[in-house]
C-alpha cells in the first residue's frame, strides 16, 4: 500500500518536473530536482523487490520472518522520505490540500506503526540475526 500511494506520487512529480519551466528550460534539468528523483526510483524498486521477495518466499512455505520485518520497517520508512522529497519538490502546492501528496504523506505515516513500531521489527530481525528464535513479547 506505502509503495502504491509513493508511486502516483513519484509518477505525478516526475510530469510536473518536466512541464515546469525555470531558468527557460524545465527543472527535471536541474540535478538538484533530478538526483533526487533518480534516488527515489531506486529506492522505491528496491522496496518493491523486497516486498516481491517475501510473498515469493511466503508462497514457497519459507521461513520469511526476517525478511518480512526487514519489509515493515524499511518500506514504510522509504515510502515516507521519498514522499516528503516530492513534497519539497512541488513546492508550497506539495503541503498544501490543493494536491494530495500531504494526504499520502500521512496514509504511509500510519503504516510506520501498522505492523508494529519499527524498533519491534528490528528486534525481530536482531534475535533472527544473532541466532536466537523469535520469542513473543
């Protein structure tokens, strides 16, 4: 769902980026608008990648408690960062309730916690990690 709500997002940017004109020319020219986007893409696939990974790993009957607490801290975390890079990018409009990147921004916020805080996740994966097995708390 985090992935979802960042893509429109990056994707409605990414066309904003290229019909808006500073400096006679459009800003996804610029690296300061670009590097930042090219890094969202990146990041964004690769929380994609693990997601994909864990349903594989699910749908094979594996053990995929670690993976999937490395899932529910790091996409949600991601999705949040990139979101507030478009945010930035767009401008005062980007914070604003003329567009709905600030709703997403606080869609995802809420699936930081959904799952369980991010400080349980990486317990979980710290006892997988050093060998010892999951114990409920």
């Amino acid at each position: 769902m985090c992935i979802g709500a960042t893509q429109q997002t990056l994707d409605e940017v990414i066309e904003y980026t290229k019909t808006r004109v500073a400096f006679e020319r459009p800003i996804a020219r610029f690296q300061g608008v670009a590097f930042p986007i090219a890094e969202a893409a990146t990041y964004l696939e690769m929380s994609r990648l693990l997601c994909y990974k864990v349903l594989w790993m699910r749908q094979q009957d594996m053990d995929h408690m670690l993976e999937g607490a490395m899932a529910k801290w790091f996409v949600p975390r991601t999705c949040m960062r990139i979101l507030n890079d478009c945010m930035v990018i767009r401008g005062h409009l980007g914070y604003s309730e003329s567009l709905p990147i600030g709703q997403r921004l606080r869609d995802v916020s809420g699936w930081q916690i959904g799952d369980g805080p991010p400080q349980i996740q990486k317990l979980f994966i710290s006892r997988k990690l050093f060998g010892r097995e999951f114990e409920p708390l």
